[in-house]
C-alpha cells in the first residue's frame, strides 16, 4: 500500500530493444498502483518532454513524457520514456512544491545516470548498457526512492474535481514556469468532462479540445447563505451583499456586504466566515419580524344607528388560529400580528368573532380597512316558534345564521302594495327553504339611496335559524294580492336579497298549482343581487332597520313539515369549503398551462387556515395543494436542492400534475446542473410559471451554443493567423483552412 508520508513514483520504457516492450512501468516506488498506457498521443512530438495530468477517484497521476528516446544499441528513434507519481486525494506536497518540480528532478536523476545523449539538437537519449538486469534495478529503484522521499506529502483540504473515467482527452498550451504553477493546482472545473489534459509548451495539429484556461487557476467560491448553497463567485474584488430571503413584507431583513479580497485579507465581518482551502464562505444573516397593530371595532347595528357603548365580551381568532386581544390605557381594543400572520390581512374573510353570550349577540359582518378591524353584530331576536302539537309555545330561536333582505325602490313598492304601511293590516311574509317553513309579518324602513337617483329606497330584514340551508322561495302578500319568487333564491355571505325582479304575481286558484309554483321558482340566486346590490349601494353598510329591535318587533311563526334537519353550520361550512376546493382544482389542473406560482401561493393562503375543514371535503386533493405549496415555497427562496428534489419523477411524498412538474424537471436534469442552477438563480425573477422553465431551458441552451461558437470562432481567426504565413496564392487570396489546431 502506498505510503500517504512521500509520492509514489513510476517509469514505463523500454531499456532493451531485445527483450520487448514493457508493457507495466519497470520501476516503482512506494508501490505505485497507478496504470500506464503506451503513451502515443499526436501533436506533441516537437516538444523535448510533454506532462500528462488525470485526477482519479482516489488520487492525482502527473505523468512526465520524454520524446526521441531509443532502447541501448538501437537505431530506431521516436520512442518515448514515461515518468509518473502519484499524490493522494487530500493531500499536497510540503513546502510549496509543484509535482512538477519532483518530475523535473526524477528524469533528470534518471536520465543523467542511466541513459546517454545522442543527439543534442534533438535532445535524443539512449538507455544504457545492463538496465533490465536486476542488480541494476535496485540500483535504480533505490536512487529513485530517495528522490521521491523529498517530497513530503501534507494533508491538505480544498475542491476535489475528479475528471470523467474514460473520458475524451484535452490539451493546454503553456511556458514552463505556468507550467509548474498549474500542475501546484490543478482542480479546474474545466477539466471535469475529460478523462485526461496534456500540457505542453506548443502543439501542431492535435486532435483534441484545446482549453483556455487562467494560471494560476482563480478560486470559486461558494457561497452558502443561511446553510444554503446560494452562488459560486471567482471575482475577488466584487462587491458582495446578501440578505435572509424572507419576505420584505413579514420581516425585516439584515444585510451584510463584503468582497472576497477583504476576507482573504483577513478582514473580520460578522456573520461571515471564508474557508479559503475550501473555497466556501458561509454568511449567516437574521431577519426580524415585523409586528402590525390591528385595532379592533365593535357595532352595534339598531334601527340604522351604530351604537358604540356596552360592547359585549369576545374572542377572535383567525381561521382555526386564537388570536389575543388587548386593551390600551384608552380602553381600545387591538391585537398584534407577527411575521407572517401579517399575510391575514391579505384574507381578512378569516377573522372570526365569538360572542361570549351567544345566546344575546350575534356577528353580523366582519371588515378591514386602514388597520382597524370593524366588527358589526346586533342582538338577537325573540320569536315565536310554532312546532307540531306545542302551537303557541314561546322560546328563544334557534340563532339566527341567515338573512333574507327586501330592496324596493319606494314608488315601485307604492304601485303594487299602496297600504304597506297600514299597521293594521301588514304584509305577511312566507320563506320556505326545502321542508321547512317560516311565516313572519314584515316591515320596511326607508333608506337615503346615495348611489342612485332614486331619493329612497324601502328595505326590510328577515332572520332564518342557523340551520336554514340552501335556496329559498319567498311569498309576499297583503291578502289580497300575491307575489311569489320566480326562482329559488340562494345565499352569499349568509345573506340574499330579494326585489320586485325576482317576483311575479301569484296565479288565482284553478291556474297553477302551488306544487308546479315551487317547481317554477328555481335559481336566481347571489349573481342577481348582488349585482343589483352593488348599484343600489345597500350591499354593503348595514344600514336596514333590524327587526331584532324590541321597539318594533316582527310576529314570527315557524313550522316544520318533516323532522329530518337538513345542514347546520357544518353543513354550511362543508358547501362552501366544497366550493372553494372546485375552485382549487380549477386552477391547479393539468390543462391550464400557464399556472404560476403566484397563483399557488394565493390558493395556499386560503387553503392553510381551514385546511381540516378542506380536507374533509378532499383528503386527496389536500396532499396536491399542499405538493404544490412546497414547490412554490422552494422556487421563492431560490432552494434549488429541495426544488430538484420534489420535481424528480417518482417522487411518491410531492403530487403534481405532469403539465407542471416535467419543464422544471427537464431544466434541472439537462446538462452541465451546476450552471443551470447558477443561470436560474440570475433568471429567478423572469420565471413567473412552471411554463417558464421551457423559454428558460432554451434561454440556457442558446447561451452554451452563442459561447461554444464564439469558441470555434476564436479557434478559426488563430488558424487564419497561422495560416496566412504559410499559404500564399498567386493571386494573393489568404485562404484559411478552418482546421482545428
């Protein structure tokens, strides 16, 4: 086993021209394991001695090849003497010493003892007399190990760049002194695709890649941003800065600037380290949370007055999150957000008050705007229920969760029930939602329209319990005149409006039927009024009389045709979250092609406060949001590791559609992957779909082909040279050949 204390040392020729060529090296030194091949490459033979350089898996080979050498007693010249050592992964040689230097010493020691010059304006040698016998190979062995022995190895950390095994062959052109600097450091991520690069001082005609290089070699850093592989840098003196990454909006992030020069200088920045055998820095940089205070208001909503004093107890939360409500010296009331919970804000539909006496209050609205959070509740009503055999029996309703609203322009209104206001003989009001039924009288308060040239408008409200679900038909009447919905009525936000559009007058006896009237009244659902609503201005702003109020309350009665109870709250919350997952697939499906991951970003916060409740609806599909979410959180903070990872096919944990999945696979598994991650990271902000990783993909291909022809130019314009002095026709065209050189 080699020794890891000094370089292991090899010589492949041929001494004896009777004994045949020696297909293994003839001399070794601590026990070189290192293979040699009959060295006959093209183009080098005018150079005196040429080097070979191959980093292995275990070790670093230089090889040392001698031309215009002949066995002893031989005319035939053009052989060549090959010597070559080995140094171990890990290692260098002490004391600043070049490989080159122990080749140098090792053939000069060798030839100047054993072989003879022949030649001098060839510089051709002759191995001496007796070589091969083994007395004489001692000799040999032994001088050779004591040179090798002068050169000590050390341990030594730094990149390793092992080149392809059976690789194709490379060449480098260099003086001498280049020479022995490159061989000092030879960790080229340039010669990674070659199995072998020779380096001599000139080459005529070689039929390998020439390879353009800087000698000494330049480091490439690394840069590791918080423990993630963030660029690779060569330029020294460029100024450098980097922060955390995380959102601008959430956190307040440190930054921290330097160049490389000032580190190996020895310059001390906090929050940065540079390893320069390594050839790593590694920047820890913090960011704060940014805090937001979100003041909270409560009204009440009476008789279109807000009320401000006797607020009752609460809680607040968002989504299934609690939320802690304080109160300053004033006695207002606010609650704080913390990092990323800013993004609440964004979704502010998520806040959810609870009333402490839920028996008394109930929510009717909640809305953000200029950091105030305005919650608008009312009390509840008393009403009258009337069920089976208990007819008259008072008691508290169920909690009222829904509201049918009546919007009638006022002479419109006038035109059809002239005595609406004869409190003697008011409308009456039927609602009936599947097998139950709620019958009510009903009264209207007038409303300033400001949006409208209509100077008022009537509006009347009509609470429904909680556990009222789906569409609804109405019936209004004075008892003499009827109108009933043309359509079953649906609900948005727990409340529909209904108005003169959505009725028509009930048919007299012996016209239609009250069955075929319900079969008639289908669907007109939110989209009308709300619409209608959004013109009217009474959508928003709970400016309508509430029949709550005990100073004008509604007689209601409520009776039940079955005893089967159809939704509830659940019920409620399990239709709109199967809503809102149609809506998700809707946009994370195979065929829309131009998803983004600002979309998928926009679907998880909706998604992530009420994801039990989704996933009631679809376990499955939950696993794909949630897929989808990672992969656009690891596109945002640029962690190209875990982004390669979740899109690399038969990954079993991350289910994406295959329209979105195979151009960000495709990109990241094309060649050459640590440029690709490096030109993704610079392109990061021109990718706005998974669509995009197609136009980055050529982007990067274009840029490899624009530099291998720049490359094949520059190779034709030094043959043109070349060739215009040698070639000249009479009629004093220079013609250049093109041929590689």
């Amino acid at each position: 086993m080699e020794n890891p204390k000094y370089i292991s040392v090899k010589v492949f020729g041929n001494p004896d021209s009777h004994s045949g060529a020696e297909k293994v090296g003839f001399i070794l030194c601590n026990n070189a394991k290192f293979d040699f091949k009959e060295p006959t490459y093209a183009g080098f033979q005018d150079n005196s001695f040429y080097f070979s350089i191959s980093i292995e898996s275990d070790c670093i080979v230089f090889k040392l090849i001698k031309n215009n050498v002949r066995s002893f007693n031989s005319v035939r010249e053009g052989g060549r003497l090959v010597f070559g050592i080995s140094v171990p992964k890990g290692y260098a040689i002490a004391g600043g010493l070049s490989p080159y230097d122990a080749l140098m010493e090792i053939k000069d020691k060798f030839i100047g003892e054993y072989m003879t010059l022949k030649d001098p304006l060839k510089e051709t040698y002759e191995y001496n007399e007796g070589i091969m016998t083994s007395s004489k190979l001692n000799e040999i062995t032994t001088e050779l190990d004591t040179v090798a022995r002068k050169y000590v190895l050390e341990a030594k950390s730094g990149p390793y760049r092992q080149m392809t095994p059976g690789g194709p062959t490379a060449y480098v052109t260099a003086t001498q002194d280049d020479i022995r600097k490159l061989m000092a450091d030879v960790q080229y991520a340039e010669f990674e695709p070659y199995g072998e690069v020779l380096v001599a001082e000139k080459a005529d005609k070689a039929p390998y890649d020439k390879l353009d290089i800087q000698i000494p070699r330049p480091r490439n850093y690394t840069v590791y941003v918080n423990g993630r592989s963030f660029d690779t840098v060569t330029d020294v003196d460029k100024e450098l800065q980097f922060n955390s990454g995380k959102n601008a909006n959430y956190y307040d992030n440190e930054s921290v600037t330097f160049t490389i020069r000032e580190l190996e200088n020895g310059k001390k920045i906090n929050g940065v380290q540079i390893n320069i055998d390594e050839e790593k820095i590694y920047v820890t940089v913090n960011a704060s949370p940014k805090k937001k205070k979100i003041s909270i208001c409560l009204n009440r909503i009476d008789n279109n007055t807000v009320i401000f004093n006797n607020q009752p107890a609460f809680s607040l939360t968002y989504g299934a999150d609690p939320i802690t409500v304080k109160s300053d010296h004033n006695g207002s009331q606010y609650f704080i957000l913390t990092g990323e919970k800013i993004g609440w804000l964004l979704r502010p539909d998520g806040f959810t008050v609870y009333f402490n006496d839920k028996e008394k209050y109930q929510n009717e609205s909640v809305s953000l705007e200029n950091d105030v959070l305005t919650v608008a509740y009312s009390k509840k009503q008393q009403q009258t229920v009337t069920s089976g055999s208990k007819k008259g029996h008072t008691e508290n309703s169920q909690e009222a969760g829904r509201t049918v609203k009546f919007v009638f322009y006022e002479e419109t209104f006038e035109d059809r029930f002239p005595n609406f206001q004869d409190p003697l003989n008011p409308l009456t009001a039927k609602v009936k939602c599947g097998d139950k039924l709620l019958k009510t009288t009903i009264q209207f308060s007038k409303t300033r329209e400001k949006k409208s040239k209509k100077e008022f408008i009537l509006q009347s409200i009509v609470l429904l319990p909680s556990d009222w679900y789906g569409p609804i038909s109405v019936e209004i009447t004075d008892g003499k005149t009827t109108y009933v919905t043309k359509q079953l009525v649906d609900f948005y936000n727990k409340e529909t409006i209904v108005q003169f559009d959505n009725l028509e007058k009930k048919k007299a006896k012996g016209g239609i039927s009250r069955p075929v009237l319900a079969g008639l009244a289908l669907l007109i659902g939110l989209a009308v009024g709300f619409a209608i609503g959004n013109c009217t201005g009474w959508w928003s702003g709970g400016k309508a009389s509430d029949p709550q109020d005990n100073s004008n309350p509604q007689k209601t009665e409520t009776t039940q045709d079955g005893d089967t109870e159809k939704g509830g709250d659940d019920g409620t919350d399990k239709a709109k979250a199967s809503e809102r997952m149609k809506y998700f697939k809707d946009v994370l499906n195979n065929d829309n092609k131009d998803l983004s991951f600002a979309q998928v970003a926009e679907i998880y916060t909706e998604y992530s406060p009420d994801a039990e409740a989704f996933k009631q609806v679809d376990a499955d599909f939950c696993k794909v949001i949630e897929s989808y979410h990672k992969v656009q959180e690891a596109f945002d903070n640029m962690d190209v590791d875990n982004l390669e990872k979740y899109v690399e096919y038969g990954n079993k944990e991350i289910r994406l559609f295959e329209q979105h999945r195979l151009p960000v696979a495709k990109y990241f598994q094309g060649n050459d992957n640590e440029g690709r991650r490096t030109y993704f990271i610079t392109n990061k902000e021109r990718i706005k779909t998974f669509a995009d990783f197609n136009r980055l993909d050529e982007g990067w291909k274009n840029g490899r082909k624009e530099t291998a022809q720049q490359t094949q130019q520059r190779r034709n314009n030094r043959n043109h040279n070349k060739n215009q002095g040698r070639t000249v026709q009479n009629n004093n065209i220079i013609r250049s050949t093109g041929e590689e050189r």
